[in-house]
C-alpha cells in the first residue's frame, strides 16, 4: 500500500493551483445542506447517473434479460428458432432423468479433486519461496508462465503430450520404465491427466496469493515464536497457517466457482467428450445440447441447476466473510 | 544451526528448479516439436533440440489464410474491448468512488452480483438474441458486450480512489474545473497504474478468450485466433503434423508472453494484491 499513497501523492504534488492536504484522512464530505446549494448537488448526481450509466446498460442488457430469459426459457420447449411453448417442468423431469447429467455433474465435480492439490502445492511453494532464495523473482516467473497461457493453446499442447506412443508424459514416464497409457483415450486416466494439466496451470496463481499473504505476516511473530524455541512445523501450524487462512477460503471459493465452468480443456482435449463421456464437464454438455442440438429449452433448464450450485457457493463465501475478521476493504 | 540453514536452502533450491522445470518443460517441449519436420516427431530417442531445425511448420502455418484472419479479427476484438471499455470501466468507478447519487452504493452492489451470473448460465439466449439482430458471425456480440465496462475493474479502481482526499476533487470543483476536466486530469492520472494493470489483465483475458467465439464465429474469416488454433488441432491431427498445429499455438500464446514478460512486475504486483483484498 505503501507505494500506492506515494503514487497518489506524486500525482496531487503536479496539479498545480491545487492544495493537497497531505496526509489527511479519507475525509467524508459533510451531509449535503439541502436548502444551500442543491442545485449543485442536482448537477452531480446527474453527472454521477452518466458515469455509471454505461455498465448500469450493459448489465441490464447482457446479464440481468438474458439471466431471466434463461429462467423462463427453462420452462419452454425452446429451440431457439420456433415459437416456445410453455412445458412446465418437463425439462427437469427429463435432467433428472438423464444419465449424461449426472455422469457430466460428476466429472465436473471429479475434477475438483485436482484444487486441494494445487492449493497444497501452492502453499509450498510459496513458503519456499519465502525463504528469500536468490532468484525468487525468476522462479515467481517462471511459475506464473502457465497462468497467462492461453487455455486452448495449452489444451492442445497438453493433449499432444498425453499422446500414447508419442506423448511427451509417456516419453518421461519410460526414462523411469514405466509404459504409460494412452491418457486420453482410457476412462479411468482422462480425469487424473485432465486434473494434473489444471494443477499445472493454476499453480502459479494461487502460489502469488499465498507469497503475497505470508509475506504481509509480520516477522515479529516468527520472531517471538524463535524466542519461544518453535520449530519449523510448529511456527507453520501456529502461525502461517492461520494467516493464509482467508487466501485459503479465498481460494476455494473461486475454484470452485471456476470448476463449475471447466469447458476449454474439455472440448479441445476430448472434443467427444472422452470414452463413454468420461470426460465431458456439464458446461460442455450444456453447450453440446443447446449449439449442436438446439435443444435451447433444456440447455437454460441446466445452466439453471448450475446457477443455483453456484449461487449457494457465493452465499456461503458472503456469510462466512463477514464472520471472518477479514473484511473486502 | 547455520549450517543447517544453509543446507535446507539448498534443498529447497533443489526443489524450485525441479519444479519450475516441470512448470517450463511442457511449453519447451511445444517450442521443440514445432520447429521438427513431421517425420522428427516420431524420432526414437526423443529429440529436445530438433536435428535439423525446420522452420517448415512456421512457413506452412503462415500460408494458412485463416492464421491471418485469425490474429487480425483477436487484435480488433480485444483492443476495441479493452480500450473503450476501460474508460467506460474508470468512469463508473470514479463515480463510484467519490460523486453523490442517490443509491449509489446498492447500485455498485447489484452491479458486483453480476459476478455470480458466469457466462455459461446466459450463454444461451444471448446467442439467441444477437442471432436475432443478425449478429451471428460477427465480431460484434464479442464486442459490443464489453465496451460497457467492466465490473470486476470498476471494483478495483473503486478500491484504488478510496485513498484519493475527497477534499482535492472539492478544491478543484472551486478552481471551476467540470466533472470531465476533473476526470482526466486529475482522476485518471492518479489511478493510471491501477487502470493499466487491469487493462493488461482484461486485454490477456480477451486475448485468450475461446467459449464466445466458437459460440459465435462460424466462417474462417471471421474467427478469433483461440478458435483458429484448436481447429488446426482438429483438422491436421489426423495427418499427424504435429509440428504445424504446435506451432499454430505458439504462435498464440507469444504475445500474450511478451506481455507479460515486459509488465510481469505491475501485473505480478496487482494480482497478489488483488487476493489480499478478497
């Protein structure tokens, strides 16, 4: 924050005709006295409408029509072409009945797996990287790459290196003897590769947050717990621990968030949706049934289940925040 | 107990670079095939330094029509988006931050629960209804969605002019500047650091962007490079030309790495503070 306030300041000293009152407190400007200067006031207020008026539009038109376009839709025979007639719940009925919606439902969940992974690892790292090591900038770096990546680019290099004969993973594999695979193409390893290529690609992220948090612990406590003769593991579990705790829950939440829309990897990687489609993630199925079926109707009636798990996620990461000491500001 | 010290670091050293190893090792590798010819690929032993080193793969891909289509209709796409949205994006957030409206704060609220509607759940009768404008394979239902700003930047510059005195917009207001000179000379100076660091995030967001465009795009002249490059995969993986589709995606992922290469320590800086701040 520190070198923010300098920007900040830098920025006040070159207006010139202006006195900045350095170091003051974010000062709230006192209750407007109607009577006095109204008008001004008046004038803001429209100013104020016109700045926020561009995203209060594109939120209208593009998330809050469609979102209750999609509600309603989920009630229809919908095919995005014809007129749509109202069916009732049918479209739920046949979900629940449907063994592709349950068998996509849970591999999105399956794929979870991979997050406590890729948060532990993280969390590694990231008090290894603490240490101030020399190079800790470059090997920041060089865990990030992954992140900025584009997906479908590191889709498409992934599925090149679970390649069965030629794959780059099998190749490593065979240094150790051992005969991969075909990764794939096998029900029971498409998962694991998918999760280990989303392990790979996240890890650099959630290590950011996690230096960033350990490094905002205050040194004084390690410190006392060194007078108190802690070791290593102790000062982890009494100290570190408890103050990544918010990127932690910070950090799940938002996965889980994300996992729920695993879509890229799936569609470049097995774009059949994998051996008996073992791989296929609902938001895949979604798009499926509604681009390539035009089944629209009962696309909306699914993409409404996975609103609903995403909502009560989001609900649960708002109450549990507000009891946290950790706060938004 | 220096001693010891000293040896777990290096252990520790040992791990990092075993790790970043793994980390870079892939992207290596892709770099490696897309400069083999087709036959080196299936070459036992695996080569990591291809023998010779074609450039025959880069060559093709350059003839292919729909790499150029490509990466003209990505660049118009993420910078108009981007560029116009990001002043729509401060704008609010100015507004936001440090101007009197009625509700304001609930209407900062709903706009931030937009968050939890992700593009998935209202993919479909978005499509419908830019289908219904006759926008299907166009650029437009990529565009003109995010020239209206972006929540999750206005959030962050919001965050960022809380630390900005009430009382210097209040003393320019008596110097007779208006809201607009206020805006640009003041306000946006000011935040310029935290607006480019969320420019490079959206700008690489956009950049990468692949569900949308496969939703939208159907001719080759029209498609963004994600979709160009996941075709390839598609269309010369049956001939195995793995070289080809390799280099296709290093080809895409370059200028986002460049990017980043060159604002790694702004983008770095702001995406550790952005999950301190939640």
């Amino acid at each position: 924050m520190a070198s923010h306030r300098c920007l900040l300041l830098k920025g006040v000293k070159s207006m010139s005709g202006i006195n900045p009152v350095v170091g003051a407190k974010d000062v709230k400007p006192k209750k407007p006295k109607k009577q006095k200067s109204s008008a001004l006031y008046k004038q803001e207020h429209r100013v104020a409408f016109l700045f926020v008026l561009a995203p209060v539009i594109g939120f209208l038109l593009f998330s809050v029509y469609p979102f209750a376009y999609s509600i309603y839709a989920s009630f229809t025979d919908w095919n995005g072409l014809n007129r749509m007639n109202f069916i009732g719940f049918d479209n739920f009925v046949k979900l629940f009945q449907d063994p592709y919606f349950y068998q996509t439902l849970y591999n999105t969940v399956f794929y979870m797996i991979g997050i406590p992974i890729g948060l532990g690892l993280a969390l590694l790292l990231a008090i290894a990287l603490n240490r101030g090591l020399r190079g800790t900038t470059f090997f920041r770096t060089v865990y990030y790459i992954p992140v900025i990546s584009s997906l479908a680019a590191i889709s498409i290099m992934w599925a090149w290196a679970y390649n069965g004969d030629f794959g780059l993973v099998n190749q490593v594999l065979e240094i150790f003897g051992v005969q991969g695979p075909n990764w794939l193409e096998n029900t029971s390893t498409v998962k694991p590769a998918i999760i280990l290529m989303a392990v790979w690609k996240g890890l650099g992220y959630s290590m950011l947050l996690y230096l960033a948090a350990i490094q905002s612990v205050s040194k004084s406590f390690y410190e006392a717990a060194d007078l108190d003769g802690a070791n290593s593991f102790q000062k982890f579990l009494n100290i570190t621990w408890p103050m990544v705790k918010p990127v932690t829950f910070f950090l799940v939440i938002t996965n889980i968030i994300g996992g729920f829309q695993i879509f890229t990897e799936i569609n470049i990687m097995t774009p059949t949706g994998g051996p008996e489609y073992s791989a296929a993630s609902i938001v895949w199925y979604v798009w499926q049934k509604a681009f390539k079926y035009y089944q629209m109707g009962y696309g909306s009636a699914m993409s409404l289940i996975l609103f609903i798990f995403i909502f009560i996620v989001t609900v649960i990461q708002f109450y549990l925040n507000r009891k946290s000491d950790y706060s938004l500001d | 107990m220096k001693k010891q010290k000293r040896i777990t670091d290096i252990i520790v050293y040992i791990i990092l670079s075993l790790g970043s190893i793994l980390m870079i090792g892939p992207l290596l590798w892709m770099i490696s095939t897309s400069l083999k010819d087709k036959t080196g690929v299936f070459a036992l032993p695996p080569q990591w330094i291809p023998d010779p080193i074609q450039f025959e793969a880069y060559t093709k891909l350059f003839q292919l029509d729909t790499l150029g289509y490509g990466i003209k209709n990505t660049i118009i796409v993420s910078l108009s988006v981007t560029i116009v949205g990001t002043i729509t994006s401060s704008m609010a957030a100015f507004a936001f931050a440090k101007l009197r409206m009625p509700f304001k704060d609930w209407v900062f609220l709903i706009l931030l629960a937009s968050i939890m509607i992700p593009y998935p759940i209202i993919m479909i009768p978005q499509f419908v209804m830019f289908s219904k404008i006759g926008w299907v394979d166009t650029l437009l239902p990529l565009i003109v969605p995010g020239l209206f700003g972006n929540i999750t930047m206005i959030f962050f510059l919001r965050q960022y002019l809380a630390n900005v005195p009430y009382s210097l917009i209040e003393a320019a207001k008596v110097d007779g500047a208006g809201y607009l000179q206020i805006f640009f000379k003041l306000i946006f100076p000011v935040i310029r650091p935290a607006v480019a660091a969320q420019f490079i995030l959206w700008f690489m967001g956009v950049w990468n962007d692949y569900l949308a465009p496969l939703i939208y795009l159907n001719s080759p002249e029209k498609q963004t490079l994600q979709v160009v490059i996941a075709n390839l995969k598609a269309t010369y993986a049956i001939q195995t030309d793995y070289p080809l589709i390799m280099a296709g995606s290093v080809v895409s992922l370059l200028p986002v790495l460049i990017v980043f290469l060159i604002f790694q320590k702004q983008i770095i800086e702001s995406v550790a503070l952005s999950g301190v701040k939640g």
